[in-house]
C-alpha cells in the first residue's frame, strides 16, 4: 500500500515535496489558530454567543475579500502572495502572544485577531490554490492531489489536537507562541524549496477587476460538476458541522475539559488519517461522483449520532467515522477543482470555493453558535444532520452530471463558460 504513497515519479518533483511539506505545516498551524481562538473565546466567559460572534469575526474578511484575493492571485506571482501572507499570519500571532500575557480586553482583542488572519487567508489561499497547480503537472494530478488533499486534511484536524495539550500544559501565550514559530517555518519551506512561478498568461489581458471578478464566479455557476460539489460542501458544513461545538460538548455535556476536547479533535485527525491511507490507494475515480454524495450522507448520519450520544467514547467513535467522510470528501472535491480550472482562472475558481468553504465553516460557526443558544446544542446537532441529508437529495436530483462523474475521463474545460 505504501508504494503508492512514495511514488517515485511523484516525489522526485522536489517542488513538490516541498510544497506538500510547506503547505502542510501551514495548514496545521492555521487550523490550530482557528480552533483555539474559539476554545479561548468561549473559556474567558462560557458563552455560546461570543461563539456567534467568533464565527462573524471570520466570516466577514472571507466573504468580503476572498474575490478581490482570487483576482489578484491571477495576475501576480503567486508564491509571492504566498510569502507576504504566511509573513503576516506570522504577526498576528506575536500580537496574541502578547494579548494572552496582557489578559486585558481579552474578548474583543481576541475576535479582532480572528478578523485579521480571516482576512490574511482570504488572498492566501486562492494564492496557494494557483501555486500547487504551477508545481504538480497534469499528468500526476490523480496521484498528486490525493497526496495534498489529504494531507493538507490531516494537518487541519491534527494541528488543534496537538495545541490542544500545549494548551493544557503551557496555557495560551505558548500555544500562539509555538504556532508564530510554525507559520515561520512554513514560510522557510515555500521560500527555500519553490522557485519563482510566472504569472498566469492572460493576467495582463482582458477587462477590469469587478468583471475579472464576474468572469470567473460566472464560469463556477455555469458548471454543474463545480457549484454542485461546493453546494455539497457548503450546505453539508453549514448544517451538519458539529466541530463549533466541540468547546461545548467537550465541556458541558461530557465533561472531559481541554484534554477530553483534544481527544475529540484526535478521533477526527484519525478519521481524516485513515482517509489519507484508504484515498492514495483506493481514491473513487469512476464513481466519484455518486461516491461523494454518499459519503456526504454518511457525515450527516454520523452527526445526528453524535449529537445523541452522552458517552465521551461512543463520541470519538462518531467522530471518527464524520472524520473518514470528511476526508474523502475533501479529496474528491480537491481533484474536481483542479480538473475543472483553466490555469488563467486557477485564482478565481479557488476564490469562489473559499467563498463557499467560509460561508459553510464560519456561517456554519454562526449557526450553530446560535443554534446552540436557543434549542441547545444537542438539538441543534441532530437537525444539522437531518438537514445535511436533505442537501444530499437535493444535490443529486439537481446536478445529474456531478453524480455521474467519472475522474479518469474527466479533463480541464475550456475557457468559456460551458453551457449546462
């Protein structure tokens, strides 16, 4: 099984094994970020609605700058962008650093850092987006991308499992301390290990930013296999992302505290782990879109479970099978994106996604957090899932050519909008 993950044709593209390790490291430390701002956010006052407001905190700069991000990322260097955005997340977590020592207007100092590296990752990802493309030919896209997806996944559910016990052990100031120091690291790798890319070829060409902005949102909604595959995403996150809560349940109904919540997050890292394995080997590629509505579902079912459960064990146990589907759902739609994007578009597309990754994550954050507020988070977990079952009926009914994807034949479209 290994040999597939240390495939030599693969590996010997030293751009990108450095990417993956870059990119990884990044990825662990921002999801780490997230995750504990939240865990900080709700222990300085146990409030479920400062949850609420964490969630508007980040949702706001993704929404508001994702595009802008997008359109640039499509005219400049993209390891550049990479570079100067890594450098400032690197910032804001000295100002933490500092806040967590100061103790002083905590809530707010802690929401506005929240709106700073929203902001930041709002034109690093589509950036990033652009860059792996520049590094990973096409022919090794269906061996590359489940390498990245997946662990790009791994490092986002085990990065706050680890904080998590630097946390419990060193408190705050430490954990935002370690994750400067890995974000700087990040940024040695893509510096040290990734030349300089050229800018997109029609990055000089054609009309204005609003209506390069336009072209490619346009392009997204023209295709059925894209804004099907984000409309799963989105509404699946949105509704049945149970991850917002995970202070609370950690807290309130198992009881387990900080430690008990990094063991929660572990059950996801180790579901998102054995997606890795199972997807470099076995990803679904001629039933990968029926087999991406499936797992879709299989989220939302292990999500109604959870929100039942009162045991701390069968818990981690749900949560490490909404970690398998999680995982292999990120894989299949990270190869949809990258088949389905037109190089001088990359930036754009990857922009869109992120509008409909946010709105799911830190929408999805807001709802719960209010959700939370007025039925309680047991009950606003089982709708969640209930609700996720029904975007799946709906998905499958609406877009018939998502369901019947076909990865190995299916091939980057031109760069008009296609006609669905």
């Amino acid at each position: 099984m290994m040999h597939r993950f240390v495939d030599r044709e693969l590996w010997s593209n030293r751009e990108f094994a450095a990417f993956v390790l870059a990119n990884s490291v990044e990825r662990f430390a921002a999801s780490a970020l997230t995750i504990m701002l939240a865990f900080h956010v709700y222990d300085a006052r146990k409030s479920a609605f400062d949850i609420a407001l964490l969630g508007f905190a980040q949702v706001i700069p993704a929404l508001a700058f994702a595009l802008h991000g997008g359109e640039i990322a499509d005219r400049v260097s993209r390891r550049r962008m990479v570079l100067m955005t890594i450098s400032l997340l690197v910032a804001v977590c000295a100002g933490l650093v500092m806040v967590s020592v100061v103790d002083a207007w905590l809530v707010p100092s802690l929401l506005m850092a929240a709106f700073l590296s929203a902001s930041v990752r709002a034109y690093q990802t589509p950036a990033a987006v652009g860059l792996e493309a520049q590094v990973l030919p096409l022919r090794l896209v269906l061996k590359g991308v489940p390498v990245i997806a997946t662990s790009a996944r791994i490092a986002d559910m085990v990065g706050p499992v680890v904080m998590g016990f630097v946390w419990a052990a060193w408190g705050p100031a430490a954990t935002y301390g370690v994750l400067g120091l890995l974000f700087a690291l990040s940024h040695l790798g893509f510096a040290r290990g990734i030349g300089e890319k050229p800018v997109p070829a029609h990055a000089a060409d054609g009309p204005g930013p609003i209506a390069r902005i336009s072209e490619g949102v346009r392009y997204v909604i023209g295709n059925q296999v894209l804004i099907g595959s984000m409309a799963l995403d989105l509404f699946a996150v949105f509704f049945g992302g149970a991850a917002a809560l995970l202070p609370i349940f950690a807290t309130d109904i198992l009881d387990v505290g900080p430690s008990g919540f990094g063991l929660l997050r572990m059950a996801i890292a180790a579901g998102a782990l054995t997606a890795a394995i199972f997807s470099i080997r076995f990803m679904p590629r001629a039933n990968a879109g029926l087999a991406l509505h499936m797992i879709i579902a299989g989220f939302g079912l292990s999500m109604i479970a959870f929100g039942l459960s009162t045991s701390f064990f069968l818990s981690m146990a749900l949560l490490f099978v909404a970690g398998i589907c999680d995982g292999l759902s990120m894989v299949i739609r990270h190869a949809i994106l990258r088949l389905a994007s037109p190089e001088e578009m990359r930036g754009r597309i990857a922009a869109v996604r992120m509008v409909f990754v946010s709105s799911s994550n830190e929408l999805g954050a807001v709802q719960m957090g209010l959700s939370a507020s007025l039925i309680g988070p047991t009950r606003a977990v089982v709708l969640g899932g209930i609700l996720t079952l029904g975007v799946v009926a709906v998905v499958a009914a609406s877009a018939p050519k998502l369901r019947r994807l076909d990865l190995a034949t299916y091939g980057v479209a031109p760069r008009a909008v296609p006609a669905e």
